[in-house]
C-alpha cells in the first residue's frame, strides 16, 4: 500500500470525536450509548438506573443499562434531549449506536485435533468451560447441543434461559446452559430509520431461537457434541462435531434476520455475559465499512476490553472484505482476531463445454443432475447492461435465457439469489463467473438449480467461448465430495488482510483458521441458502466465511483453558500464534487464493491455528491491564478517553510509552518514509515459561530481507524454578537505500525461541509510513 495512502487512513482512524462534539441529527429520535463516570452518582440514588432514570432520561427512553464491562447507558432521544445530557458533568463520551453486520466436519481435525489424545483428551473436550456466543441465536433441537453424558453446569453460570416466542426454559440443558435475546437497541433503530415493522414477526422470533441460521452454525462449530451420520443434502458426509465438543454453551442472540446486529445490544450482551459467567466470548461480527472507528467509539472494543480485563477470552472475525489491503477489522489489541483459510476437503463440479474442454468449479448443489445433455450457453452480459451480466432481479429476459445455461457475474446480490432469478426467468442451469475482485476464490452454495461457481480465469475462457461461437453450448457435472485436497490451507480470498489500519504497529489478524466450507448445524426456520422461497429443510448446512473460522478459534481457546485454567486470555492467544503453522499439506509456504502466490502475515497474521502446538507452547506473551492502559497512552489517549475504555481513571507515564512495545506475539517495525539512511527501531518483549521448570531457549532469525538486519539481545534465556519471566531486546535496523518493499508495502522475517522441542515463533513486518 502506498506510504500516502496509508498516511490517510491513520488520519481518518484518529479523528476523535470529543464528548462535546455536535452530531448532525435529524429531529426523529435516535440511539445513543453515554459513557458515565460512575463514580458521581450521588448516594442519595440506590442504584444507577435510578440516578440515570431521574437525573439523564425519562424510563422509557433508556433502552440498556450498563455496568460490568462498561458504566453508563443507552437511550433513544431527540437532538434536544441528547443536547441536555451531553453537557452533565458525569458524562465522558457519547456516541451513537450503529448497524454492524455477521461475517459470514473434518476441520477439528484438520486443525490437530486427535481423538483420545493430546489436548481434546486432556482438556476432557472442554467439558468445564462456557463459551458464550454472539449472533443470531440458536437452534436448541439440533443434534450438536445434546447434552447426553455431559457432568452437571458448572457452579460459577448464574446466567438464565430466557423465554419468548417459541422458545421455553426447557430449551436449555446441560449443554446450552443459558440463552438471552437484546432487541432494545435494534427496535429503536429500527423505528427511527423509517417505517420498519421493529422486529418482524412473521419471519423472526422473538426469543432467542435463529430464524436466520448464522448463529446455530457458528455455536456448533465451537461446541457442538458428536453427530453421526451428518451431512448437507449429502454432501460432507460423516461425524460432525464442535472444536470443543463437551463445552458449555451460552446464547446471546444481538443479530436479527435482515436487520444486523445493533452496538448497543451488543455492548449489552458484553455486560450480561461477563456478568454470567463465561469464559470465552465468540463473535463473528465487524463493521465491515473499512474504516475502522478508534476504540473509545467502538462498543465491540470496549465490551471486550473489559471482558478480557476479567479474564474472559474474546475471539472475533476478521471480516469478509479481502484480498484488498487494510480490509481487516476488529482491531483491538485485547481481541483475538481470525481470519479464514481452506481445508483439505472440496465440492468440485465441473463446466463441460460443447468444444469438449472441462473448466473446474465448485457446487453444493443436490437436485436432478443434468445427466451429461448439453444445452445451450448464454451470456446476457453482452447487452453491455451492468444489472443483466449481474443476473439481478428482474435483469433477465425469458426469451433470451428459456431453457439456457446461463452465465451470471458475481457481485452485487446473493450468489444464491442470481440462481433463482435465472430459474424464475426459465434457465435450466446457472455458471457463477468471478470477476477480477474475487480471481480464483470459490465457495460453495447449496443452489436451487444446477449452478457451479468458477474463478475468473475460467469465466473469461467461457465468455470468450459463448462470443467466438455459434452455437456455444454446455453441461456441469457435478463430483461431490472429495477429500485430500492439496494445497490446504489457501488463505481464503475473502479473507480481510492487513496492515491494521488504526495501529498498524500492531500486527492484524492475529492468525487464520478453517472458514471455507465448513459443515455445522443449521435452524430449521430457513432453507439452506437462507432465500424465503427455499422451501428445503436441513439438518447441517455448508458456509463460509471469517464468521466460520472465528468459532474455531473459541472452540480451541475453550480446549486452552480447560487444560490451563490459569492462563490469562494473552497466554492463549499467544500459545496459538506462536505455534501457528505457515506451511500446507504439500510443506510448502501458503498461498493467497486470490493471486496464487505465497501469503504473507498480513494475510494469515502468525499462521493457521494448530492446536497439537497450542497444547505446550513453552513460552508465553502475556499481556497485563496496565500494559493495554500504557498503550492507549502510547497512541494519544487522554486519561479521559482511556476512562471510557478501562471503566477507572488511569494517568499516563511521565516518558510517553511506544505502541509497538506491547507485549505482542509479532513485530512491526514502521519506519519514515522519507528516511534514506539507516535507522532502527527496538523492541522490548517479556515471555513466561509454561514448559519444562529448567530450560533454556536460544534465538534464531529467520529470512532476513535486503536491506534489513535484526539482532536479538541476549541470545539465550535461562529459566528456573525461581524465574519465570525472561526480556529480551529485539532491533531491526533498516537501509532506506536497499529496502525493497515489494507489492503489498513491506516485507517479512520472523524470530524463533527453541530449546530443542518447542518453537515459540513471531513474525516480523517491516514497513514505511508517512510521519503524522
């Protein structure tokens, strides 16, 4: 990325806005969160909600009350009320709620998971662990939430089982031990924007039971017990289960069916949850809009900064808007943030074409096969008309496509939706072309017609077929399931990359694990492509997407502190990105989908989750309270906006901190761009030994790029039972003359620990930045 470009996306990610800053606001009412020091509420008050109630806003407008990860409150107002409230002494900040979106069998093994041995066997699968989950809620019928053979709920859950429509207490057990739905915020969001039915009944409930789906797959993946004989219309065929597969499940139901998922029910859910009791909070949501709001403005990093200061360990979605650089999201530094790679398991269908070449997609098709009969190809992209090369509604002309193969690009609506416009126009099959954005990326959908998926390249040869011919025609034939696949992992096109747009000294995502086509359980409210008209039922269904590997990485942090309750959430995410893996099943670097050329950390963060190394990494990062408060001063936070996040008033050191001396698992070592000379930059990192008592680790560097040279200090560290903690310095000197930076604006070395069984590895990024 260009030094300049990256200079005004730091820019615009630093624009604070203060707590007496104007909002533009229409007169209708509208949703806003007040942060309020909590300590000045006068004692004459018994609780907050009285202070707030009396002295901030009348009952009915309050929406949330806030106070374990967070002191303060949400309301609808008019401008006028707002105006009031945003001048009381005892506010810090206000802001204003906001829509965020979900980041939409064989990967627990795929990720190092064996049966009867290592960490699924020493952690007992998880069995006294509670993940709380973020989403669309839950499906409580299914298979994967039996709680057969499982011990009684741990002591410590004081959560409830909500009722509401369609949803009684009886829908919990020992496996999903508690559900809750928050609609507050969404229904006052909803009013305000226009005349919206708040929550539509006739297609949602009013519980915490998913009508979209979302939820009950992501919740599996994380947890979900053994189901034998599982399968989507067929396809993945075999045992499904969960990361975690006796751990506890909790249900926050914050996203609702076409709607999103509202700030202020999801800060809302934070409160509740840590409030509960869990030990691992999942959330597959993000902003998705690129620009990533600082974290004082952000409810998602302040709910899981004060999660993750009670030792909850919170993994969240990287986002779905790769390959692009600086797409990522979910940027905290407290947050576990995932991004998606493939697994070693496929649908390939292939395109048969009437001059006999066969071009390879991928399907999840399960109707009537086509049967070899050829028909004819169509392309109504030729009228040069945008809307009918997208296949949109009513885009397609009956005549053209009757009885046709017709060709769809992707982009704009549904994969899926494009298939059922093609049907409802008469075609008999549907071939989904990527364009240039996506390039070779394929994921499979459960189409409602013959229909395969097929990478840009192929889609290209195909139009160019369909133009130079005649009479162009085709068949798709369509594989199944096949297993084995190699390479696996690919970093999944989709994929949100780096560099992390608000502190780009800290390295985002954190690691990637399985997000492509992965089997999970599904509600029984929708079909499989979620479409209203979808009239099929089914048991599991086949997604991806971040919000796929996102579950993963809770599942396996639930295996990490069942086996080591004593590891605060930095030890477990460092245990899995030091030991992330970056090699494929071929033992060779991973490749990026999208160009089909070796990844880089800011496309897999440390590596593919692997949790055979997670188990015993040797060493740790961990990483304190007061280290996240010295680096929100090391990024030019007051003691005022730092209260926001930290809930207690915290002052900054005298000798202002620097942000890249976090205690993080990875280095990013950011120079000027004007510098020509040589220049360095020194980093400070502590580790804990959670290995053998007596050890002693020695230093390697590993691919040292031209025009760069780090050295470590010292090169060994010696553990004992008296010393636990080691420091070392690492300084990475670079050449202005001779760095090449290469396409994406850095290059990459890494730093490895050993003591001759454990490698504790942390990538290093060297990059240029215009000086703010």
């Amino acid at each position: 990325m260009p030094p300049l470009l990256l200079f005004f996306f730091l820019l615009l990610s630093h624009s604070f806005i203060s707590p007496s800053s104007s909002f533009s606001i229409p007169d209708t009412p509208k949703t806003f969160i007040f942060r309020v020091h909590s300590d000045s509420k006068p004692s004459i008050f018994p609780t907050h909600y009285h202070w707030y109630t009396t002295e901030f806003a009348d009952p009915t407008r309050i929406l949330h009350v806030y106070d374990t990860v967070f002191h303060g409150f949400s309301a609808s107002l008019t401008p006028q009320q707002l105006d009031s409230i945003r001048q009381h002494p005892a506010v810090l900040a206000v802001f204003e709620d906001r829509r965020r979106q979900l980041h939409t069998t064989r990967s627990p093994q795929f990720i190092g998971l064996r049966n009867q041995r290592g960490l699924w066997s020493e952690s007992d699968y998880g069995s006294d662990v509670i993940i709380g989950v973020f989403d669309t809620g839950i499906w409580p019928e299914r298979r994967s939430f039996s709680d057969s053979n499982l011990g009684p709920i741990p002591r410590r859950w004081k959560g409830v089982c909500e009722t509401g429509v369609k949803f009684s207490a009886s829908n919990c057990n020992k496996k999903l031990v508690g559900a809750r739905f928050f609609s507050k915020g969404h229904e006052a969001g909803a009013s305000s924007a226009g005349p919206l039915n708040p929550i539509n009944e006739t297609v949602e409930f009013r519980s915490p039971r998913d009508a979209d789906g979302h939820g009950t797959h992501t919740a599996s993946t994380a947890a979900g017990r053994y189901a034998f004989r599982a399968s989507m219309s067929g396809y993945a065929s075999g045992i499904a289960k969960g990361v975690a597969p006796k751990a506890r499940l909790a249900a926050y139901k914050v996203c609702w069916k076409n709607s999103g998922c509202f700030d202020s029910d999801i800060l809302a859910a934070f409160d509740t949850a840590v409030a509960d009791g869990v030990d691992v909070i999942s959330i597959s949501i993000g902003g998705g809009d690129g620009v990533s709001s600082p974290y004082y403005l952000d409810p998602i990093a302040i709910g899981s900064y004060g999660a993750v200061s009670k030792g909850v360990f919170v993994s969240s979605s990287a986002g779905n808007d790769g390959p692009g650089g600086m797409s990522v999201t979910n940027l905290a530094p407290w947050l576990t943030t995932v991004g998606a790679g493939t697994i070693d398991r496929d649908f390939p269908s292939d395109v048969i074409l009437g001059d006999g070449r066969r071009l390879s997609g991928v399907s999840l098709y399960s109707g009537a096969p086509l049967n070899n009969k050829m028909y004819q190809l169509v392309y109504p992209g030729k009228s040069g008309v945008l809307a009918d090369s997208l296949c949109m509604e009513n885009s397609l002309d009956p005549n053209l496509v009757k009885g046709k193969i017709v060709i769809c690009d992707r982009g704009s609506s549904a994969r899926v939706a494009k298939g059922l416009v093609v049907k409802k126009a008469g075609g008999v099959g549907m071939i989904l072309a990527n364009g240039l954005s996506n390039g070779e990326g394929l994921v499979g959908d459960a189409h409602l017609l013959p229909a395969c998926a097929i990478g840009a390249n192929e889609g290209d040869a195909i139009k160019a077929y369909v133009s130079s011919s005649a009479n162009p025609t085709a068949t798709i034939h369509f594989k199944g399931t096949v297993l084995g696949i190699k390479p696996a992992p690919v970093v999944a096109s989709f994929s949100a990359r780096g560099p992390n747009g608000l502190n780009p000294e800290i390295l985002k995502p954190d690691l990637i694990a399985p997000g492509v086509n992965i089997l999970a359980a599904w509600t029984d409210a929708v079909g499989p492509t979620g479409i209203d008209s979808d009239s099929r039922r089914t048991e599991f269904n086949i997604l991806s997407g971040t919000s796929m590997a996102c579950p993963h990485v809770s599942g396996a942090a639930a295996l990490l502190k069942s086996a080591h309750p004593d590891w605060s959430p930095a030890a477990i995410r460092s245990a899995m990105m030091t030991t992330g893996t970056l090699l494929d099943n071929r033992n060779q670097l991973m490749i990026d989908e999208a160009t089909g050329k070796a990844s880089t950390p800011y496309d897999f963060g440390a590596g593919h989750l692997n949790m055979g190394g997670a188990m015993d990494p040797g060493l740790v990062y961990d990483i304190t309270d007061k280290d996240y408060v010295n680096f929100l001063c090391a990024v030019g936070y007051g003691p005022k906006l730092i209260q926001v996040m930290t809930r207690s008033p915290s002052n900054c050191p005298a000798r202002k901190p620097s942000p890249e001396n976090l205690n993080y698992p990875s280095f990013v070592a950011l120079f000027p761009s004007s510098t020509k000379g040589v220049s360095s930059k020194t980093f400070i990192r502590t580790v804990t030994n959670v290995g053998p008592t007596n050890s002693t680790y020695r230093a390697r560097v590993e691919s040292q790029p031209q025009g760069v040279r780090v050295s470590v200090r010292p090169l060994q560290l010696t553990f004992s039972g008296s010393v636990k903690k080691r420091s070392y310095v690492l300084t990475v000197t670079a050449d202005g003359q001779n760095l090449k930076l290469g396409s994406v604006g850095a290059v990459f070395g890494s730093i490895s620990w050993s003591d001759g069984k454990h490698v504790v590895r942390s990538p290093i990024v060297v990059s240029q930045i215009e000086p703010l």
